[in-house]
C-alpha cells in the first residue's frame, strides 16, 4: 500500500470511502462513483462503508 494511500483490506470488507474516488474506481468513473451515481445513493455507499468499518473494529477489538 503507498503511503498516501488509505487503508483498504477488502478481504475483510473493510474500506475507507475515500477510496471510491481513487483508482480502480476511477478507472471507469474519472470523477469517482457520483459520475455514476446519484448524490444520495453515494451517501449511502458512504455510510454503508462506514458502518462496516464500525462493526469490522468492534469485531476486531473484542
């Protein structure tokens, strides 16, 4: 991983949504998932990523 880069494991489901707007992504969606996307499905592509990132550390921590 680069060190500007931000952490991505997607073998564990764990994603930064950040990284929506870098390549692989951006590959296809120069613009990142809004060019794709309505606004609000991307908050919600946000939210969901987020959440597996709460329940990926609680698991993790316990």
């Amino acid at each position: 991983m680069h060190a500007d880069r931000q952490p991505c494991d997607t073998a564990t489901g764990v994603m930064e949504p950040g990284r929506l707007f870098e390549s692989p992504y951006t590959d296809r969606a120069p613009t990142g998932p809004d060019m794709v996307f309505a606004e609000s499905d991307v908050e919600v592509i946000v939210e969901i990523l987020r959440a597996v990132r709460r329940t990926a550390e609680t698991t993790e921590t316990s």
